[in-house]
C-alpha cells in the first residue's frame, strides 16, 4: 500500500513525520525519505507490512511513476523554472499525479492553497483538507512555542483530536504534523500513537538542524531555497530566539528559480539582521554569467529594500589605495541621480582588474561595470557590491593599422569616431551623437537611424565574472536590436573593420546626422537617452506620443515634449520619480496598445 507525500514544501519532513510515526505505532512500514533522520542517521529503511511510504518529486514529473493509493499534498507553489514554465504547468503535473488514484485511496491536501484544491479536483479518490484554520477537516490550533519546539491541539471538524508536543519548531512543522495525523490516522495508526510518535520525533538533516552554540552563537542549518520556505525558516528563528541578532547567510540554488522569483526573494529575508549572500549554486544549469547578474539583481533588489548585505571585507581591502567606500554615483551618471556605491573601484590596468574581479567572484561580491553613466539610472538606495569603472587611461587606448581601428572599452565612443575621422576612416560616424563608452556601445549594439556598431565590429576581448580573459569573432560574435551575445561582465577592447573615405565628407555626415538629432532630441536637457527600445516595427516615443503622455511631469521627472521617449529631470528630482514616471507608461501603453516596453537604459 503506497503513500506518497507530494508538494512544493515539507514533503521531506512530513514523509519523515509519517514513516516514524507508523514505525512507533508497530506498523512496520518501509520508507525512502529525502532527507536523513535526526537521530537514525538514516533516510529509508525495510519494514515488514505492506505500507510505503515514500517521497515523491514533481522535477520532470518523476512522481508519475509511482502507483500510490494515499497522497498527502503538502501545498503546490511555481517552481522547477528549468522545467516547468508557471505555476500552470506544476499545477497540471500535480493533477496528472493525484487523478491515478484509485477510488478507495484517500487524498490528503492542503485547504488553504488553491492550486493544490484545483490540482485535487482531478482526483476521484476520498479527499480531506488540512490547515491551521477551522474551516478545513483536520487543523491545529493553541499553537505555543516551547524551547526546543511548539505546542499545539489537532482537531478533526469539531472535534478535538490529540495534542502535540512537537520537539521541532515553526508553524510550518505543524501544518507537516496536522498533514501527517491525518494519513497516519487513515491507516491505521491510533490518536495515542499519533500522539507520541509525533512527539518523539526529532526532525531531518538540514531542516532548522541546530548545529551547535559558540560563545552565545547558535548555528542553524536549513535547506530553504524557495522564498516562502525562506520566510518560514527566518520566522520560527525569530520566533525561537526572541531578542537575539538574526544574521542569514544565503547561498540561492539555480539562477533561473533566482530570476523568476527575484521579488519574493527580496521580500523574503525582512525577518534578518543581515543578509550574507553567497552566488548562486547552479547546480545542473550551465550558466555562470547569467548567474553573477541574476545574483547581482537580487543583491540590489535586497539593497533597495533597505536589506542589510554582508561580504568579506579582508581580500578587498587588498585594494585599499583604489577602493572607496559609500561612493556618490550621481555626479558620475548623465541623470546626476542615484545613492552610493557600497564598494567603488578604478582598477589601473588589466592586471588590476582581474585581481579585483577574482576577489570578487570568491567572495560573493556583485559587481556592476560602470562607463560613462549615459545610459543608466542608480535607485535613490544605491547600489550594493563593488561598482568596477574602467577609467584609466590604459583602457581608453585607440589605435588605427591600415583600415582596422582597435579601441579599448573606457574610451569614449566620440573618441573612436573623431580618431577613426582624423584617419579617413569611415563607417563609425553613423554612430554620431550617441554618448557612451565603446565598452557599453558594443554590449548594446549602440546605434540609431544611420546605422549600428555592428556593421563594424569585428572582434571582442572580454573578460568573465571570474577575472579569464576571453575573445569573441565570427560565429562567437553576434548583435541584435540593443543586444549582443557578450554575456561577460567586461568588455575590454573592441576592433573595427572601417573603410577608407575623404575626410571632409565624413564630417559633413557627422553634420547632418548632428542636425537631426538636435531636431528631434532634447540634447540640451538632463536625460540618460532613450528610456525604452522600440518594440518590434513601432517606434516607443511615437507610442507615448499617441497615447497623449507628453509633457507628464511626476516630482522632477518629465517626459520630453520634444521626444517622448525621453525623460529629463529638473532640479530636486529623485530616482524614484523616474521610476515611478516609467512605471505610469508601461502601465499606459500596455492598457491602451497592448505592449510591453522593454527598458533601454540600465536600472541599478
């Protein structure tokens, strides 16, 4: 007789719950749990009736091979972004897994959760609901903290079932135990025994695992990774160690459940003093860069919420003579807006670089590549990690061998336009009037009506979030609107394939080019550029246009009545009042055209 625990949370302590509590009750059941018994040491054993109870994982639907008659649905949440899309598609797999159930089995399922109650509908089994509220079957209630647990009643309907002494703590143990009472309960297993196995029961590895205590400092394990389990993992702390300094140290598990769940991530962690976070464990998601970014957005995202971060401070200070702290980024961004850098840095040349990039990547520090700040708006917050600009003059260098012009990524793109000039070379000034650096300008495929760099870049040199240089060409090198397929954090040089011209009429290029620009564009205003990329055969500023937003002004923040997709700030404006301005058009244009712009500019 097969019993499955099946959920987003708790399945392995509930099917850990279930298979000691029917193991003390003399119903030798066997079990494989996926976690290991506090004190068996062990996650599975032998027993001698016909009862399994067993885990069951909705990744890649593995539990569709199983052929239980009981189910306990702990609760259903989107996860698994690497194989499941939304939480539609987990849901669907739940469905799929509790609808096998032959009639004469019974279904166990959270009563609070919806998607786990419309998962369920697809059962034709007996079905009962667990919660901590009276309006489900089975629930718990008088719920008291105890010094190494909690302390609750279970009730079935109106009617009081036993009561508990659970010697692990948190409210989401005692919707585990509520859940296990119940199956225990339906096989067999009397309240007595309910009773007492649950109360003997001393919890798995890795779930709120007390470590140890050093000089007044409690260690605690646990296996969190979801932002609701993170929440209830940093609540039963708070709620156990009353009074005490909370510190969490964080290591996120796979980048693409970070980036899905980055707002829940960042909600997550208020119960915590401070926050220590580690980058991300890929674990078998083959995406280091994406991870540094994605992690790099949570850590900002925490930042902005007014989060406490920690890092190792001992490596950096290795780099005190070009390390400040709490650095003003607005003077150093064409908004003039933003807080401070928590860490800045101007490496003096490659070697540099890489040392402090190395440093970085070992200690889990975010980095964020600043250039000329044209394109970029900081949080009023700040920006937590290491802001890294590369503003020495050994990487502004340019070159020029016959019709290939070589420039480095701190060099300005005028710069490369005006030696690519001087050296009767054309095909850069298209790019005329675009601020920025080459750096910035190649990660972006910077371009406008005339043209785009990659119509002359050739070749890359990069370097990753580990501090390994690297180079990119040919088939490795590719662009696309405001896009490239650089995924390294830096670049650090950049040729250019150019062709020979006459000067003068290079220049009188340049002109026009210039003169349209000053039509069209409010160039004498504070603005960061284009806010927003134009969506696939429309133009965003005619978009804002249409929809009448021109002129919309919220704090110091306006939207140019020269262009609209354009915002320029008069004096006392805060980032937040361009945010909140950005938000009022994506909201506007989505509800009266039905398109999402996409941002052009960097938020930070």
């Amino acid at each position: 007789v097969g019993i499955s625990i099946a959920g987003t949370h708790g399945k392995s302590t509930t099917t850990a719950m279930i298979a000691s509590v029917l193991r003390d009750a003399g119903l030798s059941p066997s079990a494989v749990i996926g976690a290991e018994l506090v004190e068996k040491g062990v996650s599975g054993w032998a027993g001698e009736s016909e009862l399994f109870v067993v885990e069951s994982c909705e990744y890649q639907k593995n539990f569709l091979t199983l052929t239980p008659k009981h189910v306990v649905l702990t609760g259903i949440e989107a996860d698994h972004f690497d194989f499941f899309h939304d939480l539609r598609e987990t849901r669907e797999a739940f469905a799929e897994f509790v609808s096998r159930l032959p009639s004469d089995g019974h279904l166990i399922i959270r009563g609070d959760c919806e998607a786990t109650r419309i998962a369920a509908a697809s059962s034709l089994s007996q079905i009962e609901t667990f919660s901590l509220r009276d309006c489900t079957d089975w629930w718990a209630a008088d719920l008291r903290p105890t010094s190494d647990g909690i302390r609750f009643r279970i009730f079935r309907g109106e009617t009081f079932f036993t009561e508990v002494t659970l010697r692990v703590p948190g409210r989401h143990n005692v919707l585990n135990a509520v859940a296990a009472a119940a199956m225990c309960h339906h096989v067999g297993a009397s309240a007595i025994a309910i009773r007492e196995g649950l109360s003997d029961f001393r919890g798995t590895k890795r779930r709120f695992e007390v470590l140890g205590s050093w000089r007044g400092v409690t260690l605690i394990d646990d296996y969190a990774h979801h932002p609701t389990a993170v929440t209830a993992t940093l609540r039963t702390a708070r709620e156990q160690f009353p009074g005490r300094r909370l510190l969490c140290a964080f290591q996120p598990h796979q980048e693409s459940r970070t980036r899905a769940l980055l707002d829940d991530f960042a909600e997550c962690f208020d119960a915590a003093d401070e926050v220590f976070l580690a980058p991300i464990f890929t674990a078998r998601e083959k995406c280091p860069e994406a991870a540094e970014r994605t992690n790099a957005e949570l850590a900002d995202r925490l930042w902005a919420r007014g989060t406490s971060i920690g890092f190792s401070m001992s490596s950096l200070d290795a780099f005190s003579d070009i390390l400040q702290h709490d650095k003003p980024l607005a003077p150093l961004t064409w908004m003039n807006l933003g807080g401070p850098a928590q860490f800045f840095l101007e490496p003096r040349d490659q070697a540099e670089l890489q040392k402090v990039v190395a440093c970085c990547h070992d200690n889990g520090i975010p980095i964020h590549v600043l250039g000329s700040g044209s394109n970029l708006l900081v949080r009023d917050e700040g920006v937590s990690g290491a802001v890294i600009r590369l503003a020495n003059a050994s990487f502004a260098e340019l070159t020029v061998e016959e019709t290939t012009l070589r420039a480095g990524s701190g060099a300005l793109l005028s710069q490369a336009i005006s030696a690519s000039v001087r050296a009767g070379l054309a095909g850069l000034e298209v790019l005329a009037g675009i601020p920025g650096t080459i750096g910035g300008a190649i990660r972006g495929n910077a371009g406008g009506r005339s043209g785009e760099i990659s119509e002359t870049a050739r070749s890359v040199t990069a370097m990753t979030a580990k501090g390994e240089i690297v180079s990119r060409s040919g088939d490795d090198l590719s662009f696309g609107y405001r896009s490239s397929s650089i995924t390294e954090p830096f670049v650090l040089e950049g040729t250019f394939q150019l062709r020979a011209d006459d000067p003068d009429e290079i220049t009188a290029r340049m002109r026009k080019i210039w003169i349209m620009k000053k039509a069209s564009q409010p160039l004498a205003d504070q603005s960061a550029g284009c806010i927003f990329k134009n969506p696939r055969g429309e133009s965003a500023g005619k978009l804002i246009d249409q929809a009448g937003l021109k002129g919309t002004r919220l704090g110091g923040a306006e939207i140019s009545d020269r262009h609209a997709n354009f915002i320029v700030t008069h004096d006392g404006c805060k980032s937040d009042d361009v945010q909140r301005l950005i938000d009022l058009v994506r909201s506007k244009i989505a509800e009266q055209f039905g398109v999402d712009l996409e941002l052009e500019i960097q938020v930070w």
